[in-house]
C-alpha cells in the first residue's frame, strides 16, 4: 500500500469504520511473535508492518482506498490514469473487499494496514475474518445492488454469503494446456485489474458489454461460460 493524503481527497469514511477500530485494537494486543505467525511475512515487513500498526490512525490522514492499493490488480486498473468519467464509473459500480475495513467504496478513505481476509485472527470467540464479518458486507452490497460482477480472489469472494436476492456472476481468467482449463495466479491478478479499467473506460452497463473483453490476449469463450461464470481463455499466440 501506498498512502497518498495530499494529491486526492478522499469522500469519506469507510462504513465499516466501527469494525476496523475492533480490528485495530485486536491487533494491537499482539507481540511480535504473534504477528508475525498472522501477517506470515520476513522481518523486514514485520517491523515496517508493526511500526504502521503502533501510529495508526483511522481518522486522519488518509488516502483514497482505490489509489492506496499497489498489487498488480491494481496497477492494471491504473486508476490514477483515469480520466473523469471513468472516475465516476468506479465510483458508481466498484466495490472493494478488505480484511480490515469489509467493503469499500473506491473514494473512501483508509490508511495503510496488513490483514489479509484469510488471516486467523480471533476477537472474542470469533476464529476468523469471515466469521467476524458474518453477514455484514452481503448486507451492505443487497442494499446497493442486485447483481455482483465478481473479480476478487476466492480468498476475498466467500466472504460474500450466497443469497438468492444477490445475484454473483463470477470472472475468470484462463488457459488451455494439455486440453485442461488452468488459471495461472499473475495473469489471473492482471487480467482482473485491466478488465476493471475496460469496463471504466467504456461504461459497461451489462453482461454482455463484459463479453466483448479482449486485453492482454484474452476473450470470452460460450463453450466453458454459464449463467453464473464467464470464462475468458487466453489464446494461444501464432
């Protein structure tokens, strides 16, 4: 993450901003010892990771969530390229999944955290992120919306429960080897980002909009696709 709080103002804070505070101040309990077991990363990012926990503040300072984020997905969207419309496109239709702060909307502003959904973390007899969460972030995205064009990992989507009000057409990115559909993990992250950034650019409004998706050499296949999955096979270069 990179927080930028000087070049874009944020619009406001996240929903969830009750929670993450629960979460902050859970975290903040732990040693190094237990940290390190939980953010699963080398010494370095242990220290930089636990130096940003002990000054974090939830209030000031902040960043636009959709410019914080520096992992490919996002640096495919490469929203700060983005032109005004395709702004407000994300804006309207993009939610983001976070361990920390549930659901945000692409202008809310965060501060730099490491807690990943998947995380073990226990707060009151609660195991885990996706029991602490529960029913919050389905909750809040039936409220906004009746249908999901889903682009997060399975590691962030199953924390959004199947209901038969919300409707989860699911994207994926893959190829053909040895007559076996496969996803490779980089790719899968690259292809998510740039298909966000082609539906800003050219207002997609509608399923079928998403199917005319050709970047980094992929596009959509009916043969392996379904009501509820499309699939787009990267193809094979002459």
């Amino acid at each position: 993450m990179k927080i930028d709080d000087d070049v874009f103002s944020y619009d406001k804070l996240p929903f969830f901003i009750k929670e993450a505070n629960i979460l902050k101040e859970e975290l903040l309990k732990k040693n190094l010892e237990e940290l390190k077991l939980l953010w699963k990363c080398s010494d370095k990012l242990l220290y930089e990771n636990y130096n940003n926990l002990n000054n974090m503040d939830l209030y000031n300072k902040l960043g636009s969530a959709v410019l914080s984020y520096q992992g490919l997905q996002f640096q495919y969207m490469a929203p700060s390229l983005f032109m005004e419309t395709e702004f407000n496109y994300v804006r309207k239709h993009l939610r983001i999944l976070s361990g920390m702060y549930g659901l945000l909307e692409p202008f809310d502003g965060i501060t730099s955290y490491r807690l990943e959904m998947q995380s073990k973390l226990e707060i009151d007899g609660i195991k885990n992120l996706y029991d602490f969460w529960g029913n919050k972030i389905t909750d809040k995205l039936k409220s906004e919306t009746d249908l999901i064009i889903n682009l997060a990992s399975d590691e962030y989507s199953k924390v959004i429960k199947k209901d038969s009000d919300l409707k989860i057409v699911s994207i994926f990115f893959k190829e053909i080897k040895d007559n076996k559909l496969i996803e490779k993990g980089t790719l899968c992250k690259m292809a998510r980002g740039e298909m966000v950034r082609f539906m800003a650019e050219n207002n997609i409004i509608d399923i079928e909009g998403i199917k005319s998706f050709n970047r980094l050499n992929y596009e959509f296949n009916s043969e392996y696709s379904t009501n509820k999955e499309l699939i787009f096979i990267k193809k094979v270069r002459d």
